[in-house]
C-alpha cells in the first residue's frame, strides 16, 4: 500500500476556545496556524480545521446501522489495531461521553472492526475505527 498524504477538512464550531482544548486535551492534537476565526489541529497527521460559523451547526441526524444510531455527518480516523484500543481506553480515561461505546463490529469475520462515537463541544460527530485486517477497509 502506497503511502497516504494528509487530508484537510474544514468543519463548522461555536466557540473556539472549548473547541482547542478537546481537540488538544482530549484527542491529544497538536496546534497549527489560527485566526480570531479559526484553529488548524494536526489530528493524527491530517489536518482539520474549526472555523467558529455557530449558524452552520445543526443537530446530527442520524441512521440505523447493526441496530445503532449513527451519525450521518461525521468524520475521524482509521487507525491501526493497537493504536485504536489505546486511544479508545484514553478517551475513556478523560470521561468522554459515547455516542457508541468502543466496540467490535463483525467480531471473527471478514471486515472485523473497531469503532466508536462522540461528539465534540459543538455536537460535530466524530468516529474512529480500525480494521483487525487493514486490506478489509475499501472491500465490500
């Protein structure tokens, strides 16, 4: 597999202060450049910016998927196997509040994954998963 440049997204927030402490104290991101209007976040070598626009926030709808209620707008990111459980039991550490518990999907099947969900201080759905095989992520 060839190796995968960063991606940048830009996502809407209501207040930029709370916004860089969860994204620095609690997902761990390191600072990049900022304005009085916005902050990029290195988030695991890819770069996300929050841009404070509180009128593009709306409530997260959302869609069953395996009997859960998930996020439809949403973003994160795939992590390797091992990194995903350290991160999942951090976060559990610092008291995140699920949306979906860490949990394994497809468990000793093709496809076996981890996931999880939260939301950030401006309720922007965020999920991060791993593959037990990483071939498995674009297969059907």
């Amino acid at each position: 597999m060839s190796s995968l440049q960063p991606f940048h997204l830009a996502f809407p927030v209501n207040e930029l202060e709370k916004t860089k402490e969860f994204y620095t104290q609690t997902l761990g991101c390191t600072l990049g450049r900022s304005s009085d209007s916005w902050i990029d976040f290195n988030l695991f070598g890819h770069q996300v910016v929050a841009h404070l626009n509180p009128e593009e926030l709306t409530k997260t709808q959302t869609s069953s998927v395996d009997g859960k209620e998930v996020p439809v707008r949403h973003f994160g990111i795939v992590l390797e196997w091992n990194q995903w459980h350290i991160f999942s039991d951090k976060l559990k550490q610092k008291g995140v509040e699920f949306l979906i518990e860490p949990y394994i999907r497809f468990k000793n099947e093709a496809g076996e994954q981890a996931t999880m969900f939260f939301l950030d201080p401006s309720g922007n759905a965020l999920e991060f998963k791993s593959f037990k095989d990483p071939e498995m992520l674009f297969q059907d």
